[in-house]
C-alpha cells in the first residue's frame, strides 16, 4: 500500500513538474487574465463615449459642422389660370387668364469664388481638449440672365421688384457678423427664413476619405429684402459679393452651385482629411514646419450634374458637397484602444520568457508568482488611461511603461535570485513596451512594422527553445 501511495506520490510530481503541465498552467492563466482585460475594453470604450459626449456638448454651444450651399438668385414669375365666362357683347362663353400665383425660378450663379480663412482654435472642457474653428469667408461672382423662354416663362410676367437672393447652411447658430449682399453698389440684408430641423435624415450623410458615414443638421434657409429692381446690368449679369463668417467646428463643406466654383481654403489645422466628392487641385496643400495646409479647388458644370436654374425648389446636393473634416488621427484614446489590443500577446510573451528563464536555469516559479506578474500588465492599461487623460499619451505611456517594467524587475530579481535573468527581464520588456509604443503611433505603416516585429519575436522564442528538453 505505501509503495501503490509512493508510486501516485512520484507520478504526481512528475507531472505536475513537467514542462508540458508548466505551459499548460500558463495557457490558463493567461486565459484568466482575460476577465481583467474585458474591464479594461470596457473602461476605455466608456471614457471615450463620456469625452464624445463633451465633444458634442462644445460643439452645440460654440456652433456645428458647417455645410454651405448658395447663394442663389431667387426670380418670381406670375402663373395664371384659365376660366370661362360670359361675354355679353359676343353672347357666348370665353377664355379669360387670370392671375392665380406667384412660382420662382431659382439661377445658380455663373461664377462662383470662395475665399476660407478657416482657423483653429483648441478648446477644453474638464479634462478633456477638442478643437473648433472660426472661418471668415469671402464670397463673389455673378449671376446670367436666364433665357426665360427655355423654362416656358414669359419675361414680362416677371416681378423684377420682387427678386431676392437666398443661400442655405447647416450652421445659423455659429454666424457672428450679419451677412449682406452687396451688388450693384447697394447692400442687402439677409433675414432667416426658416429654423432647421434637427432630426437627421438617412440621406443626409457624407462620407470622409476613410469611408466613415458622419451626418449633418439640415439646412437652415437665408434670404435676403426684395432687390426692388431689375439686377442685371446691360450686359446681362449681376455681380455679388458677400462675407460669412461663422464659428464652427469638426467640418466645413459646400455645395459646388456656381457653373464654375473656385474654393481657396487655408487653415492652420495640421492634419486635415480633404473629404466628400471632390478633392483639392493643389499638390502641395499641406505647409512646411507644420503651419496647417492651403487647399484650392476648381469645379466646372461637367463634374456634377447641376442645371443652370429650376424652378420652383432647388433639389438636396448634399451629396456633391466638399470641403475638409479637422480629423483627429490618432487622439489619445484611440492610442489607448490600440496598446489594449496587444495586451495579451504581451502577458503571453512576458510569461513565455519566464518559461524559459525557469527551465533554462532551473529556477522554480508557482502559478501564483505567473498570476502578479500578469496582474501587474494588466495594471498597466488602467495607469495609461489615468495618467493620459491629464498629461499628454507619449508621458503617460513613458510613465506607466516604466513604472510597470520597474515593478516586474523588481519582484523578478526577488524570485529569480539572478542578476542576470533579471537584467533579461528588464530589457525584453522594455523592448516589447517599445515595440508596442512604435506601433500604436504609426497610422500607415502599423501593419508592416507590427507583422516584421512579430517575426522577429517568434524568430527570438524559436531560438530560446531550442534547448528545452520537452
């Protein structure tokens, strides 16, 4: 009996001893180690939404996204209906044409110029930063007499006296100037004329260079006192200018109306996402030593299918719209997100490298000393998210990193008893933290540098364990 119990004794320790248990204590732990980081997805996908939440709150109150379309010539014209009556000298029933409305035909102008002075002012809220703009812009061009008859209206039913311009934006709370109408040496104010509603649409959408969907306030409608006159000169045009200048923030777009539309937009934005339907003519927008960018469009009558004039409404071009989205590329949060995904091939690897150390040296480790190890990577991720939302991400990573590095060294060389494994343990991670660091600040390349990395580091454990006796 007590050899049957020596022999269960022997084989226990056995297995409990060999390297094949060992990775399978590890594979468990690390599987464990799961629940924690399920808190830290968690933590930062709330954080994010309470500083989305900020975001929007800033921008209602300094002013939304910006999208502009006019202005537009606004030219009513009389319609009539046709009624029968009694005609005693002829004794009979006749025609007779009677006024019966007013409808409008709405010109686009012939030339369409937009100077954008967009600048970009940080703004913070609590903890948290965002960023909204001022833009002054200056806009000229003219309008050409239609040819009436093309639209079956008669040119003496016009009501020359009546004659407005209109334009439309999304952002009427944000203006800060009045906006006039100057043409033919007089000026014109423009009155609100109807409140936009708010409710989003489901085709009121734009979609960036990154193929992300963002939505749009509908637009709030301008138009300006009556012209009062005839406003084409003897050459059959109608020369405008006007200034818009509004506070907004995250877009600024416009509807490409004019025959021709040239758009010259600078900013001292350094990251800009050029976006919607047509993409700046320039190839040298973004300005040296990181002074912002200078964009210039051009847009002719062949690039979008726009009529010269329609009656009676003016179809939605929100599709056809253009301009710039002050994106953020990478904002500190995102950062955080993208460390947190490589959170288990770091306590994987962290607790590979222990493996080795332990086998290689002949070192005894308990699941316990593996489990604080890991608790401590995990840690790493809530100091990130803390320190980061107060002082910038490259600090905090630094700090936390270290701080984290520090902590397993320390508790290494306790258990260890070695300098040398230790000295090991200090440069793997450090190496691995800043491996991670190189990957979550890259945008275009994070791909290529974190596939030839993980090459490398499985080449490195290849290696190691080539002298494992399995």
């Amino acid at each position: 009996m007590q050899e049957l119990n020596s022999t269960s004794q022997n084989l226990a320790k056995k297995v409990t001893t060999s390297t094949t248990f060992k990775l399978f204590i590890i594979g468990v732990l690390s599987l464990t180690l799961l629940i924690p980081l399920s808190f830290i997805d968690s933590l930062i996908w709330e954080r994010k939404n309470r500083k989305k939440e900020m975001i929007e709150n800033v921008n209602r109150d300094w002013g939304e996204n910006v999208n502009l379309q006019g202005p537009i010539l606004k030219i009513p014209y009389k319609t009539y209906y046709t009624s029968f009556v009694y005609d005693k000298k002829q004794k009979k029933q006749v025609e007779e044409k009677k006024f019966k409305d007013y409808e409008y035909l709405y010109v686009f102008p012939e030339k369409l110029n937009l100077d954008i002075d967009l600048k970009v002012i940080p703004k913070r809220r609590g903890i948290y930063k965002t960023s909204v703009y001022k833009a002054n812009t200056k806009i000229s061009g003219n309008f050409v007499q239609p040819n009436f008859k093309e639209f079956n209206i008669q040119p003496e039913d016009i009501d020359w006296k009546k004659i407005t311009v209109v334009f439309k934006t999304t952002n009427n709370k944000g203006i800060e100037d009045r906006v006039q109408l100057q043409s033919s040496q007089k000026t014109y104010d423009f009155f609100l004329k109807e409140v936009a509603n708010e409710k989003k649409s489901v085709n009121t959408y734009y979609t960036n260079a990154r193929n992300h969907k963002y939505y749009i306030k509908d637009f709030s409608e301008f138009e300006t006192q009556n012209l009062g006159e005839n406003p084409f000169n003897k050459n059959g045009k109608m020369e405008f200018l006007m200034n818009y200048n509004v506070r907004g923030s995250q877009r600024f777009t416009l509807v490409p109306v004019g025959n021709t539309t040239e758009v010259k937009m600078r900013s001292n934005w350094k990251d800009p996402d050029f976006t919607g339907e047509f993409l700046p003519g320039n190839e040298d927008k973004i300005l040296p030593d990181n002074q912002g960018f200078k964009a210039e469009w051009k847009i002719i009558d062949y690039q979008r299918p726009f009529k010269k004039a329609y009656k009676n409404e003016v179809p939605q071009f929100d599709d056809y719209a253009f301009g710039v989205n002050l994106l953020v590329t990478v904002d500190d949060y995102l950062k955080t997100e993208r460390s947190a995904k490589y959170a288990y091939l770091v306590i994987f690897l962290t607790f590979l490298v222990f493996f080795i150390i332990q086998n290689t040296g002949k070192i005894q480790m308990h699941a316990f000393h593996y489990f604080l190890i890991g608790l401590a990577l995990v840690v790493f991720y809530t100091l990130l998210i803390s320190i980061s939302e107060h002082i910038n991400f490259n600090t905090s990573y630094l700090i936390s990193a270290t701080a984290t590095v520090l902590l397993i060294t320390l508790y290494s060389k306790a258990i260890l008893k070695s300098k040398k494994f230790t000295s090991y343990i200090l440069g793997i991670l450090s190496l691995l933290y800043l491996y991670i660091y190189v990957i979550i600040q890259l945008e275009n390349y994070a791909l290529l540098v974190g596939s030839i990395g993980l090459f490398m580091i499985l080449a490195f454990v290849m290696y190691s364990s080539r002298k494992i006796k399995w």
